[in-house]
C-alpha cells in the first residue's frame, strides 16, 4: 500500500488551463425561470379559454331561440371578431397611454359585463350588441396581455413563455365548449352567467396578484420610448410575421373551423359528430407540438421553427381536400395541428424581439393581431366563393389555395433576419441590435486586450 502511494505521488501532474478548470469547476447553469407575473398571465389565460368555450357551442343555438334563421344567428359569431378587429387600433393606443396592466383588467370587465348582458338578451338586436361590445374588450386585453408578455419575458426564453401561454390557452379551449354542453342542459342562458363570474375572477387575480408589481406603474422597465408601426415595419422579421400571422389566421382560425367540418359531412359523408372530432385532432397535434416548439425557439432560433411550423401546416391543409378516407383525413388534421403548434410560439417571440423589454409596442402588437382576424375573416369568405361560385363543389381547391398561401409566408421568412439574439447559446445569426453593438467606438476595440472573449465565446 505504501508503495502504491508513493507511486500515486510520483505520477505527473497534467497542466490544466486556467478556463477549463472553471469550466470543469463551475455548476451546470439552471434554466430561467419563467416570471411569477406571467405566471399568473398563464392562469388567466386558462380561465378565459375555459369560458370562451363555454358560450361557443350554444351562441348559434341562443341566437336561433330569437326566431332568426342561420344567417342571422352566424352574424352574432361574426361580430365579436368584428369588432375584434375594427377597435384593435383604438386598444394599442390606450395600451400606450394608459399601460399593459389597467388595460388588461378594464377589457376583462367590459367582456364580463357583455357576457352577463347577453345572458338577459330580450330580443335578437340585444344580443347583438351585447356580443360586439364584448370583442372591444377581448382585443383590449388581447392585445394588453401580448404587451405585458414582451416586457416581463426575457428573451431568453420568450419561446417558452408563449409557447405555455398558447398551452393554456389550448387547454382551456378543449375543456371549455365540453363544460359548456353540459351547462346547456340547464339552460341556454347559463353558460354565459358562468363565463361572466370566470371573467370576474380572472380580473380579481390580476389585479391583486399584480398590484404590488411594477406593473402598477405604466412607465416602470421603459426604457424608450414607445415602438411605432412605421418603425417595426422596416424590420423584416416583423413584415415576415405579419405575413404569417395573415396565413395562419387564413388556415388555423378560418379555413379549419369553416371548411373542416363541412369538408367531412359533405365530401366523406361523415356524421355531424366526426366535425367536432377533426376540430378535436387538429388540437391534440397543437399540444403535442407545443410540448417542444417553446424551447425550440429558444434554442435554435424562431426563423426554423416559423418556416417549419407553416411548410408542414401549408402541406397538411392542401392535402386535407385529397383525403378519401376517414382515417387519413384525420390524420393530416394532426399534422396540420402539428403545424399550428411549431409557428405559433415561435411568432410571437419573434414579434417580442422586435418591440423588446424597454419599448411598449401597443400598436405594432395590435397591427399583429389584426393581421390574423384579417386572414380569419377573408379565408372562409374566399373559400366559399371557390366551391359556390367559382368550382362548385370543389373543396380542393379551397384546401389548396390555402397551402400555397401558408407556404407563400414561408417564403417570405426565409428572406426575413433572425431575431434570436446573437449571443444567446443555440444561435448563430447576428440582429441588427448586435451590429449596432458591433460598430463600438475605435478607442474602445484599440483598448481591448487582443484575445478578449467574443459573444461566440
């Protein structure tokens, strides 16, 4: 034993570098961890979702209770996005000027107070407007729930960050509309009396779990001052995600829940239960890639996964229209979720990395989200044209009309930068934010020791 410890003492010691060691000495890095304020945002988010599904599969039903025939009762689904979309401007700007947070709660309360209104509808033109004044509140913290995303999130894991929101809010919808049948046993006017208290209590914990943040103050984290429209615009990822923003609300909110479900009753002779079926397999391959796309974009970049997520959404929605078996065509409604769950997350902190942490952009998200109410608009619009008018009967064609639109979007992103910052591990790109941070002054590169670590370090 002695022998060997003295051979053990006369082994040669290896020279170890001085940044190995505290490589090899310093613990793995933790994960960041997502902010407790948007945290409760995810909790909130899953509570709306919830109720929004409440009220979805009965508003069709409540509407024709009124004697009105299929076109009137589609009108009151209609003007919630309407409205959604004509006041997005007039909400960015109040976001601006009134900030994230009060925004958020006050839009909350407008779409309670509607939904409760609706609940006590006497007659059709009632419920009307009850229903539109209730999309000015849902864009007001739509868009206000974006913002305060953008200024709490690091970059680091902005995909994360919306990729768990987007889960929440996926959840909820699953949940909600299957709560809302059972609901509708007791009668029609009580789910939204139920989603009207979600709403309220959604509000509440906003607002006292965010009260003590510094959030209650507009201009704490601001740096500069607000991101205008015209200023994003000359980013070419922003125009990227405008584009896509239109494409996916065009397939994703359009064509799946007008064309899908007609496409299975009319052309695979399908029963009225396989439509809410279809809806229910596009969601389950929206989770299951929402499960990776988050971390994905954090990692690799938000460019990959926005072009991967509309190749294989365009693919799978102009396939859809070639599916002559039920099988089949339920499982490309998978892989068209799939789609929709790699760009979505992706997109938004894309969109985020353009604003940034310092800048309130109340208007550039509000454009954002118009983009895809446009495409949620004018998408079954164009496709009920093509098969009515223009080749009856012909789903196809709609079907492939939108995977050439979605896959036009892809081809916009590959001429589009890469927002993920360059110093961030997993990305190899640089943002015109590192140029600007490239081009230091002479004086302080000559002052520079030769070997100084760089960002790729």
């Amino acid at each position: 034993m002695a022998g060997t410890s003295r051979a053990r003492r006369r082994l040669p010691r290896i020279p170890v570098r001085r940044g190995q060691a505290a490589a090899q000495s310093a613990p793995p890095a933790e994960p960041e961890r997502i902010p407790r304020e948007i945290r409760v945002l995810i909790a909130a988010a899953f509570v709306i979702a919830i109720g929004f599904g409440l009220v979805a599969p009965i508003l069709p039903q409540f509407a024709q209770s009124f004697d009105v025939g299929v076109t009137a009762s589609s009108v009151i689904v209609s003007a919630f996005a309407f409205t959604r979309l004509v006041f997005a401007p007039a909400g960015g700007r109040l976001v601006e000027k009134l900030g994230e947070r009060p925004i958020y709660i006050i839009g909350l309360l407008i779409v309670a107070l509607s939904t409760a209104a609706c609940a006590f509808a006497a007659d059709y033109w009632q419920l009307l407007v009850f229903r539109g004044l209730g999309g000015i509140g849902s864009t007001m913290f739509t868009v206000s729930a974006m913002g305060l995303i953008v200024r709490l999130a690091p970059p680091s894991i902005r995909g994360r960050v919306s990729g768990a929101y987007a889960t929440a809010f996926l959840l909820g919808s699953i949940g909600g509309p299957i709560l809302g049948g059972l609901l509708g046993r007791f009668g029609l006017r009580v789910p939204f009396l139920v989603y009207a208290a979600a709403l309220l209590a959604a509000s509440a914990v906003v607002f006292f779990q965010l009260k003590g943040t510094t959030l209650a103050d507009r201009q704490a984290g601001r740096s500069e001052a607000p991101l205008t429209v015209r200023e994003a615009f000359r980013d070419s990822a922003y125009r990227a995600a405008l584009v896509s923003s239109f494409a996916n609300g065009w397939s994703s909110f359009g064509i799946r829940m007008a064309l899908v479900p007609l496409f299975a009753t009319a052309v695979l002779a399908a029963g009225p239960e396989i439509a809410g079926v279809s809806l229910a397999f596009f969601a389950a391959g929206t989770a299951l890639a929402l499960t990776v796309s988050g971390r994905l974009a954090d990692s690799v970049g938000r460019k990959p996964l926005v072009i991967s997520g509309l190749l294989v959404n365009g693919a799978a929605m102009a396939a859809l229209g070639f599916s002559a078996d039920l099988v089949v065509f339920l499982v490309i409604c998978v892989v068209g979720g799939i789609g929709t769950g790699l760009l979505n997350p992706a997109q938004q902190a894309a969109v985020a990395d353009v604003i940034g942490n310092g800048r309130s952009g109340g208007k550039v998200l509000a454009f954002f989200q118009m983009s895809s109410d446009l495409g949620a608009i004018f998408g079954p619009i164009a496709a009920g044209v093509i098969i009515d008018q223009l080749f009856v009967g012909a789903y196809d064609v709609a079907f492939v009309v939108t995977g050439v639109l979605t896959v036009g979007a892809a081809v916009v992103w590959l001429m589009s930068r890469e927002t993920l910052p360059a110093h961030h591990p997993g990305s190899g790109t640089r943002t015109d934010a590192d140029e600007d941070e490239r081009r230091a002054p002479a004086a302080d590169q000559n002052a520079s020791s030769p070997r100084t670590p760089s960002p790729e370090d």
